[in-house]
C-alpha cells in the first residue's frame, strides 16, 4: 500500500469515527448510563459515565454499516463468579480488512446466568476496542456526567457553556449564522447557507453515509444534501 494511499485510509477512518461521535452526541441522555460497584449495598469506588452498549453499536452499523465491520471471540474463561472474554476488532476499509488489537472484557455471574455474563463480557470487550478508534471519546474524556445529570443536553454543549457563557456582545458578529460547530469536518465537503437550512457542497456522492449520519437529508429536486440548522 502506497503512502497516498494509508494516508486516505486514515482520514477516511478519522472522518468515520467523528460522525459516529456526533450521532452519539446526538441521542443525548438516553444513551448515557451511570456505572457503578456495589458491594453490601454500598457504592465501592468512583462511579462512572458512559455511553449504553446498545446505542454505541447503533452509531457504528449507521456510520460504518454492518457488513464492514466484525469481531472475533479469541478467548473466554468461565471463573466462579465472573467471565472474562477476550475480542479482536476489525474494520473494512475499502476490499481491505484491517484489525485494530484485541481487548479483554469480563461481566459478573447473576443467578448463575453465565450465558449474560458471557454475552455482557463480550460486549465490555468491543466496547474497548472501539475506543481504541476513539469511539465514544466523550466517556473517558469526562464529559457524560453532566449529560446524565443534566437531562438532553450534548456534551459538547456542555463543555462549551461551562467554559464560557456567551453575551450578547460575543453573539453579534455571528448573528443570523449557522452554528458551524453543530456540522461535521468532512474532507472535499463546504457549507453554504440558504433561507434557514445548510447544503453541503463538493464531492458529496462518496460521502453521504458521513452527511445522512450527521442528519443531512437528500433533496431530489435540487440534487443536493442538506440540514435543518439553529440559528444564533
């Protein structure tokens, strides 16, 4: 493989994970869940944020599509009371398959349900894979605890406002503009504002699983992509 060529392999991965990123943003609360350890009815530890399995996976087969993607069980241990299961990732790109390491994942035994535990360890495993990729980034960055606690609101949102509330002296000069902040960097793709919607314009044809992922719509009369944007 030429350099040109892992170079584009890379950014085309780069691009996939942001609108991933962004979709998982987007379902806002719903998709974060507060992890904790318990033991005698008592929280042992730091208690944690994260995005729910479910809802990771969705983001993923919407970005990347099912068939390009796969993981492979490379070992599972059955212990007294937890499994433990380790798991390759690998991604499609282009007629290449590629694999990003594997990730040991283990699940608690309930009820003597080793069948969950071993469905939960494998899934605690993928989890960690994909964020090898950078993959629901928010979670480990710290930025899920005031979505969880704050109701819909997105992490970037979040962050932006306790870093710095704007006035309207900062929100003059990008009166009647679209938030670009709310739409994703995709390579050969600009924005154009038109009567309260954005259309994407460039290559869009290879790119439209990024822009449908990013809430874009496509316009069949006019021959292009486009979004519904707030405007501040």
């Amino acid at each position: 493989m030429s350099d040109d060529e892992k170079r584009d392999k890379e950014i085309t991965i780069a691009q996939q994970v942001e609108a991933i990123n962004a979709q998982l943003r987007a379902f806002g609360r719903e998709a974060v869940q507060e992890v904790k350890m318990m033991r005698d009815g008592q929280v042992i530890g730091q208690v944690r944020y994260g995005f729910k399995p479910q809802y990771v996976f969705d983001a993923v087969n919407n970005v990347l599509l099912p068939e390009n993607w796969r993981y492979e069980v490379v070992s599972k241990e059955i212990y007294d009371n937890q499994v433990v299961a380790e798991v390759k990732l690998f991604l499609r790109v282009g007629e290449e398959w590629f694999c990003k390491g594997s990730q040991t994942g283990q699940m608690q035994i309930i009820k003597k349900n080793v069948g969950d535990a071993m469905k939960g360890a494998i899934t605690d495993a993928l989890q960690k894979c994909l964020s090898l990729l950078s993959i629901g980034s928010d979670a480990y960055r710290g930025l899920l605890r005031d979505v969880y606690l704050s109701g819909n609101r997105s992490p970037v949102t979040t962050s932006r406002q306790q870093s710095k509330k704007p006035t309207q002296a900062t929100r003059q000069p990008d009166a009647g503009k679209p938030n670009n902040n709310e739409l994703p960097k995709i390579s050969g793709i600009k924005y154009q504002r038109r009567d309260g919607i954005v259309v994407a314009v460039g290559n869009s044809f290879d790119k439209k699983e990024l822009l449908k992922s990013a809430g874009f719509k496509w316009d069949k009369s006019g021959k292009n992509w486009y979004k519904e944007v707030t405007i501040h």
